[in-house]
C-alpha cells in the first residue's frame, strides 16, 4: 500500500484562492482528482503520491494566486 496526500484549493467569486493539505490516506492506487461547482467557489481535490509533492503544489498554487 502507498500514501497518497489531497491538496483541496478553492477559488470563489470574489477572486480569493486558498491551497492546502487536507487529507492522507493509504491505498493500492492513488484516488481520482475531484471538482465541485457550489454557488460561491469552485472546489478543487487533487491528489498526489508524496507529502513533498502536495507541499510544492499548494506552494505554487498559492504563489500564483498572490499576484
């Protein structure tokens, strides 16, 4: 079994983004990414297969979001 981490990052209608490790899980294969619409933000559930790798991409997304 592996360890897979979720990075959650959100942007709503306001033009505000936010970016972090929600949750950790053990599997055989790594789980589907995710996307929900709601009326306010968009929500997004990426996963990744190594804590570095979800840190870079909630670090990046966050730099992105800051310009």
């Amino acid at each position: 079994m592996k360890t897979y981490y979720c990075v959650t990052s959100s942007f709503d209608d306001r033009g505000r983004a936010t970016a972090n490790i929600t949750d950790m899980i053990k599997a055989e294969e790594k789980p589907e990414s995710t996307y929900t619409s709601t009326r306010r933000k968009d929500i997004y559930n990426d996963w990744f297969e190594s804590e570095k790798e979800a840190q870079e991409y909630e670090r990046t997304f966050l730099l992105k979001e800051s310009r």
